[in-house]
C-alpha cells in the first residue's frame, strides 16, 4: 500500500495532469472490469446464521447513522461534491483488503469466515446500495435533475446487479478454482487503487508538501469512520447480542479504496477522498503497530 501510494505520487509529480487520467482510467476498469468478478464468486458461497444476523443488522443500523451524521456535519458548510465524499468516506470501510489481514494477525486465522460474513453482508452491500446511492445525489458527474441521477446510479453501478445475481446463484456457479482466481484480482486491485490514491493525493498539495493536508471536512470523515461508527456499533450490540470482534474490527476499519471508485465514477471530490483513505489507513496501521509492540 506505501509503495502503491508513493508510485502514485511521483508518477504524477513527473506526468502530471496525464497521471490523472490514467488513475481515472484505472478506476474505471477497477469498477466495471475486475469488482464485478470478486464480488460474484464471493458472494456466490456465502452463508450466516440467526446470531451472524443480528450482528449485521446491528452493522448496517451504525452505517447509515454514521452516513446521517456525516450529512448534517457538512450540508451547509461546503459543496455537494465534497460532503458526497465525506459521507462515502464515513460509510465505506476497507473491510476487504486490509480487514481480512488485520483479522487473522489480530485475532486469528480461525475468526477469517466471521471476518468474511461481515464483509459481504454489510461491507460490501453497503457499498453497492448506500455509497452509489449518495454518489448519485451529490456527485457533479451524476445529471442535473432527479432523474438524471437515478439513471446514473444504475447506469454507473455493477455491482448491484451482480451481487443479486450471486445471492440466487447456486454454489455450482462459482466452483473454488474460479473463487480462487478472483481473490487474485483483489490483490491486484490493491496496488492499483492505492496508485490511483497517490496521484490524487499529489494532484492536491503543492510540491513541497509530503503529507496531505488536514481540513475540516477530512476531519470529520476520518472520525466518523474511524471513532463514531465503530462505538455506535459496540454500544448497540452490547445489551442485545455477544458482538463478535472481526465484525467490531471490520468496523473500524479505515476509508476504502472503494470510495474513490464511487467518487471518480459520480464526480465527488476524489482529492478529499484520497486524502481520508490515505489519513485513515494510516492512523490505523499506527495503532495496530503500536498494539503489536505493547504486547511483545
């Protein structure tokens, strides 16, 4: 993710606006190409019970206040564009691409399929309903009128669709040598979107600048995500259910790079999302490290 990022960066340094593009592109053939594959033949497979359940529901009730409070934060204090990416931001984590990893250096190898659940009950529906959904309404790329933007939030979201398919699927669809080589194209998504991060990020700051810089808008995002949703999640699931620690982990996670995929395929800020991606991710990549050394 540090090597993707800082390629990213320097690319951009040398190419400028052409980098740009190319991380658009890159984006692009992110969404429409290679998510709609993982998301199939891992949906295809799954299965949860009554407990798993609540969890979930407990899950998506925290999302969408986080994504409630992260509107209110910002609808009179900046554009449209800009309080679409702190929302997405807030509400988009990536439980996928670092979830799964921190998941079993934490808490083991054996809590992976709760990590798992998780992710696609909540993660990735969440993405696929309530983060294109808010691309769609704020975006400055989504149409002028309502109707215009419901039609972009169809036209320019596969992966509803897909994963619908993959829910009524029959588990012969999706045999594991597929399952397997879609998991490929997670780690190749990896590099790639972080690329894309670091030439927005470059993109955003002048030269001499190192890190990107903090604003009112990246703040709230990356506290909502970070502090706000997952204590809303552990407050409500304490006197109705044991909630188990991959979903409370999943759940505090930082922005994903799913968020800039939503950003630059509806016209929100992708600087400021960048920017809350590269903060976020790294805030908890610190406190991870610090939790591994404290306990020896």
């Amino acid at each position: 993710m540090v090597a993707s990022t800082l390629a990213g960066v320097r690319v951009e340094r040398r190419l400028g606006p052409t980098t740009q593009e190319l991380a658009r592109r890159l984006l692009s053939v992110m969404l429409f190409g290679f998510a709609p594959i993982v998301v199939f033949f891992n949906v295809v497979h799954l299965e949860f019970d009554a407990n798993a359940g609540a969890g979930v529901l407990l899950g998506w009730i925290a999302l969408i206040a986080t994504a409630v409070v992260a509107w209110l934060a910002t609808r009179t204090r900046t554009t449209r564009p800009v309080g679409g990416a702190v929302m997405v931001g807030a509400l988009q984590a990536n439980t996928g691409y670092l979830g799964y990893p921190l998941t079993a250096l934490l808490l083991g190898a054996d809590r992976l399929p709760q990590a798992v659940a998780y992710d696609l009950l909540v993660g990735t529906p969440a993405l696929l309903t309530l983060g294109f959904a808010i691309g769609a309404a704020f975006g400055d790329r989504a149409g002028p009128d309502a109707f215009s933007r419901m039609r972009s939030y169809v036209v320019r979201n596969p992966l509803l669709p897909v994963f619908l398919i993959a829910l009524a699927a029959p588990s012969s669809w999706a045999p594991d040598s597929l399952v397997t080589a879609s998991r490929v194209l997670v780690f190749a998504m990896l590099p790639l979107g972080f690329f894309a991060v670091g030439v927005f990020l470059a993109a955003s700051f002048p030269a001499g600048v190192r890190i990107p810089p903090v604003s009112r808008e990246l703040v709230i995002g990356v506290g909502l995500r970070l502090v706000f949703a997952p204590l809303l999640f552990l407050l409500l699931a304490l006197p109705v259910i044991d909630l188990p620690g991959p979903y409370l982990l999943l759940a505090a996670m930082p922005c994903g790079i799913n968020g800039l995929l939503v950003a630059n395929a509806f016209g929100l800020d992708r600087r400021l999302a960048a920017a809350m991606i590269a903060w976020s991710t790294a805030l908890v990549l610190a406190g991870v490290l610090a939790v591994k050394l404290a306990a020896g």
